[in-house]
C-alpha cells in the first residue's frame, strides 16, 4: 500500500489514475488548482464540488482512495477572494492545499494567511506549496508566516522541498514534502534526503498533473527506500491527512 | 491524417493525448462539458477560457491542432444562465457544442434555441449531442427547434447517432456524427451505417473523455473504411468546423 498525497487529478485521464493504481498506490490526495487565472471567485467554489463529488467518483474506478484538498493555489487567486475564504469558512474539509506563496506578493500573503487561521480554527491539515523559483527566500517567508500565526507544526507539510530549502525546513517540526520529478527532485536525491535526515518527518509524492506524465515516481522510490518506504510512502502520508 | 471532432479533453491527461496522436489523430475539436451542475453561470466563462488557453496549449504539447467548442450542455446547465449566453454572444466562437436536449425540459429547449439563434446570428458551426435514453423521441424534438428556426443544414451536426434514430437524420441535409466507442457504436456498425447511407455527410468521432479510454476508435475505423476514411475521418470534420 502507498500514499501518494499530491496528484492533481484533474490534468489525468482515467488510465493514468489505473496505472498509478497499478503500480502500488492504493490512497492519494486530490489538490486543487486551476491552471489560468480565473476571473470569478466563483469558479473556485464550483471547482471544489467538483473535485468532491466528481474526481472522487473517478479515483473510484481505478479503485483509489482519494482525499480532496481544497483552496486557493497563489497561481489562482479570483478577484473578490473573499467570496471563496468565505465558502471555505463555512464548510468542512479533509485538508487545504495547495495552499503557499509563489512570489510572496502582498495579495498571496493576505490569501496564505488567512487560509492558515481558518486550518487553525478548524483544524484542517495543509499542503503547503513552495516555488521553483526563488525556493530559499520564498520558504522563509513562509515559515516566518507560520511562526507569526503560531502554525501547530504536525498541521502543515512543507511541499517541494529540494537542496535549496532543505536546511531551513529540516531543523523544524514540519512535514517534509519530497516531490519527485523531473525539474524537482531525482529519485536517488530523494532517497539521500530521507537517509540524512531521517524517516519520522518526510513524505513522498509525484504532484502528478496536467503536464507531468509522472505517476509511478513514488512506487519506484519506494522500492529503493526499503524498509524506510513504510513511512515515507505511506504513514506518514495517512497520520499527517488522518485517513 | 485524421480528425476526430468529438473529445473532451478535460477528462484526459497528456499521455492519452499523445496516444491519439500515435494513431494517426492530428486534429480534434475539444467540447466544453463540466461534469457537475455548476452552481454558478462564472464557472462556465472561466471554463471557456480554460479550453481555449489552458486546454489548447496542452494538445499543442501532444502535436494535435486543437478546435475548441464551446456552449451549455443541457446537463450542466448554471442558475442564471443568461449571464452565460450574453458571454456567448458578445465574443467570437469557433463552434458550439455540445449543445442539445437530454430530457427536452423548458429549461434545456430554452438554453437550445437561444444557442441556436447565437449560432445563426455569428454563422458558428454547432454539434447537437442526442441522449442515450429516449433518443428517438428527443431527436424529433431536436429537429423540430431546428426546423422551426430554419437553422441552416451546413451548420449542424446531430451527433450521436445510432440505429433509433439513423432514419430521422438520414433524410436531412444535416452532418450526421456516428461516436465509436462502447454503449455507442461498435466500428462495425459504424462502417455499416456509411456503407448504408454514404460518405457525403457522416463524421466519426470518439467522444473520448473523462470516462471513456476510446481514444484510438476514429483511427481503427477508419481502418476498417478503406477509401471512404477520408471523407469520413478528416474532410468532413474539417469542412463543417472550417479547418
């Protein structure tokens, strides 16, 4: 059994979910994110049923045990945003995500931050996203916001974390997100990763998508994991999201 | 090459993208459909925009030349859907679709004639979906809104069509699409119905999409259609959506 707990479903097909299934995953978590900008806060809140509702009645066929995470990714922020942390506000959710900073403008920051008090007040888990570009600056940014806010350390994975980041994250009681792909992390950076710095805090994942044909990275990882894989494949994946 | 005028893309990631490109598929028309009832008429202008930007581009990634189409499916009809059609009608448009009745409710007739008469209005080519149930029934229903709008032959593809309502269609001047793919059409029947009515106006597709892994059907039957393939599989389609 692996957890593979970033795919974004909605840029896969329905062999792509049998073929993860395939090859071992047997859980993911579902994020999401609209590839343009939208116009409407509207979309969002649309686009969260349908990733409830619909993407979860897929993963089903490729019989996959599916966790929606929903909120507003800093590449997608609507106008009137509002409308949305409200929508968030009054519902219940598995988990936020992704959530983040892309370039750390005044509007991602309002948009993170009050993402991050209503997963405090409700208690959400939350997939924190950190940049290709600019990763160290960016990753400090976000964790000074976390300080600020107080985050509960065991409610947020830091996503992406590559050689760029990883010191700053690795002394911290986070999540360690290792995302393997190309242009992210090779699968034997991943596996030296996890050796230094122990198995307790990392999780793998894919973030599998719209243009990633990547969806066995985490089941090939896993192999070279050995023993370690348990954790970093799986529970830690199902403790972090309460499965 | 070959052109199959009936996918959604939405549904499929870019590995079955560049599957039907492997087979021979250099041309689709990419049909907006969302897969819930939108709560709101945004979610439908954002979508739009997604297909024309966001889906465009990723066919490009696939080589496959990309027509979009646009429109309200009568099964995802938003609350306020006029907000929708005056988006509709003050933008340019490759084409509509899908666009039709499913159970021929006031609602759908309505949102079907004033797409209609958008599509009259801008001269913009439409592919009319036909229901699995009560197709025969719906088909008479759809015909008569045509006729009584005296919506031009050239313009329209009722698509979908199969043994129950074949008759309905054969004696019009209208395109007539025959969708490949389980629960639809078997290729044989496919080639017997052109073989029966002739090339001149038949347009296969696959209706590939968010369920269906049929993305090689256009190019195994027109295999099977020897000579008749061109018109069929690629001349067609591109007449009727002006390639």
């Amino acid at each position: 059994m692996l957890f593979d707990p970033h795919v974004h479903t909605e840029g896969l097909g329905l062999s792509d979910l049998k073929k993860m299934r395939e090859c071992g995953i047997t859980h993911i978590c579902d994020l999401y994110f609209y590839p343009i900008k939208p116009l409407f806060p509207q979309t969002l809140i649309d686009g969260f049923r349908k990733l409830r509702e619909f993407e979860k009645f897929r993963c089903s066929l490729a019989d996959l045990k599916m966790i929606p995470a929903v909120g507003i990714h800093p590449r997608s922020i609507p106008p009137d945003y509002a409308t949305v942390l409200n929508f968030l506000g009054s519902n219940d959710w598995d988990a936020f995500g992704e959530i983040g900073l892309e370039i750390a403008s005044k509007e991602e920051i309002d948009v993170f931050e009050k993402q991050l008090k209503l997963a405090m007040e409700k208690d959400v888990p939350c997939i924190i996203h950190t940049p290709g570009k600019n990763k160290r600056e960016i990753t400090i940014k976000t964790l000074e916001i976390l300080d600020k806010l107080n985050f509960p350390e065991e409610l947020a994975v830091i996503d992406h974390v590559n050689f760029e980041n990883l010191d700053l994250v690795a002394k911290r009681g986070f999540w360690i997100g290792l995302t393997v792909q190309e242009g992210k992390l090779t699968k034997e950076e991943a596996v030296g990763i996890v050796e230094e710095i122990g198995e307790v805090k990392c999780i793998l994942n894919s973030d599998a998508g719209f243009g990633n044909n990547v969806l066995t990275t985490v089941a090939e990882t896993a192999k070279l994991l050995g023993d370690k894989a348990k954790k970093v494949c799986f529970e830690n994946a199902k403790k972090f999201l309460r499965v």
